[in-house]
C-alpha cells in the first residue's frame, strides 16, 4: 500500500540508514544527503514525488510506485548513486503512468527494472541490468546502459 507523509533521508558526515531487508512505503521522497544501506535488502516505495541532492546507496531499491490518479510523479536524481530502481507506475488509466527524470540524469549503479508506467521525459543510467515488462510503455525519455562490464536486456512478460 502507499503511504501518504513525506520521508526524508538527511545525514551529516558519515550518518546512514540500513533498510535491513524492510520495506519503507511513502508519499514522497527526499534525499538530500547521507548512504542507505540495505543489508540483505530492502526497499523505499514513493507513491508520490522523489527529489534528491547528494548521497549513495550501497544495497536496496527505489521503487517509483504511485498507482492513484497523479499524471506524472516527478524524480529530481540530484548527483545521488542509486543501487537498484523499479518503475512501477500502475493505473488503469495509462493517461496516469509518467514518471518524468528532471533536471540532471539519473545515475543507477546496478539494476533497472521497468514494470509498468511510461518515462515520459529525461535519462536514467544504468551501471547494471535492464529488465522490462511487457506493462511497460515506453516514453520520450531515454535509457542509456553505460556500465563496465556486460549487460544485459530482459523482455519479461506483465
């Protein structure tokens, strides 16, 4: 379920936040600074807009999840290193599934799953793997796969 209040991840210095395998469901999302570790898992689900500025994930997901009648969540990626993210934009509406990347690039140092919703504007990076959902409809943004080593693309069904 989504959740409806604001969460915030600030730190100072060397301060973090470990998911230990939960899962943190919210309206929307800020990180301004700080690392998020997600020893065995974990994950942050933002129903509503996502906004950051600095900080690093070593472990865990962002999932892009808002399934209520908002036309486009916003995601301001800041210079954050996002591990894993997961767009998850359902509505039986499609009229209600963007998710628009603002400002700067967003940076995803492992794995980026497209299940459902449409990028409607920007760029994501992917250091990982691509995995997309036949639920998934594309969008004028633009996914790039720059990582080091071999990637893959996955075609999955919804």
């Amino acid at each position: 379920n989504a959740g409806t209040g604001t969460f915030t991840i600030t730190a100072t210095g060397t301060g973090s936040l470990d998911l230990n395998a939960g899962t943190i469901s919210c309206g929307a999302f800020t990180h301004t600074a700080g690392t998020v570790n997600a020893t065995g898992g974990g994950t942050i689900k933002a129903a509503g807009d996502i906004s950051a500025n600095e900080g690093t994930w070593n472990a865990g997901s962002l999932m892009i999840n808002n399934t209520a009648s908002v036309v486009t969540q916003n995601w301001t990626p800041g210079s954050v290193a996002w591990y894993d993210v997961q767009i998850n934009r359902t509505n039986s509406d499609n009229s209600y599934d963007n998710v628009a990347v603002l400002t700067s690039a967003a940076n995803v140092t492992r794995n980026l799953t497209f299940s459902d919703g449409e990028l409607a504007s920007g760029t994501i990076n992917v250091g990982g793997n691509l995995t997309v959902a036949t639920a998934a409809s594309g969008g004028a943004g633009t996914i790039v796969l720059n990582g080091s080593g071999a990637q893959s693309i996955t075609f999955t069904a919804a």
